[in-house]
C-alpha cells in the first residue's frame, strides 16, 4: 500500500512553483480557447469551398422587340376561409388533446390572422 506523507508532498513545492504551474494551465486553457474560436469562425468560409463556379450563359444578342403588354389589374380578394377553419381545428384539437374536454366548434372566435414573414 502506497501513503504518502502530505508534509514532505506540500513542502517540495514552493509559492513560485505553484504560481507558475496557475499559469501555464491558465494559459493553456486561453491558448486552447482563441483556437476554438478562430476555428469557428473558419467554419463560415468552408461551404464556400464547395460550391461550384456557376458558369456563365453565352449572351445572345438578339434585338428585343418592346411590346406594350396591358393588363388588367384585378382587386386582390382575400379568401381565407379555409385557412381560418383549418387554423380553428387544428387549436381546438391541440386544446382538446391538452385539457382532455372536447372544444365546441361555436366556443372558439378567430379574431385576426396576421401572416409573419421571416427574413
């Protein structure tokens, strides 16, 4: 069985020893870390890499003839009446599914609708 005595092990190792041991481990983990970073931000550049160069299509030079298109612009109707019943029956069955009671159709009122869009 291997003891060792704590009193020899503690005075070998002096206040300057110990400091310098801090600081090569402190270093190494801040070495490590601007590593780790400069590695990530490389990340950004590698699908770069792979894409393939479009290659460009010939340009044709063929005079193009203007022509007046009119159109009609019709008014744009919003008929959103199905996305309105699909949007109701889907939250009475996720609050049917929560609360375990079934949801009346009547008891629920969509008041508005707004599309988001993400960039």
């Amino acid at each position: 069985m291997l003891l060792l005595d704590l009193e020899k092990v503690n005075a070998q190792v002096g206040p300057g020893e110990a400091l310098i041991n801090t600081l090569i481990g402190m270093g190494t983990v801040f070495v490590v870390l601007i590593l780790i970073s400069i590695i990530i931000f490389l990340l950004k550049f590698i699908p770069k890499l792979f894409e393939k160069k479009a290659v460009p299509a010939p340009v044709q030079d063929k005079p193009v003839e203007k022509k007046e298109v009119v159109q009609e612009q019709k008014p744009v109707v919003n008929d959103d009446t199905q996305i309105v019943a699909v949007i109701m029956a889907a939250i009475a069955a996720q609050m049917e599914a929560e609360t375990g009671v079934p949801v009346p159709a009547d008891g629920l009122v969509i008041r508005s609708i707004k599309k988001r869009t993400f960039n």
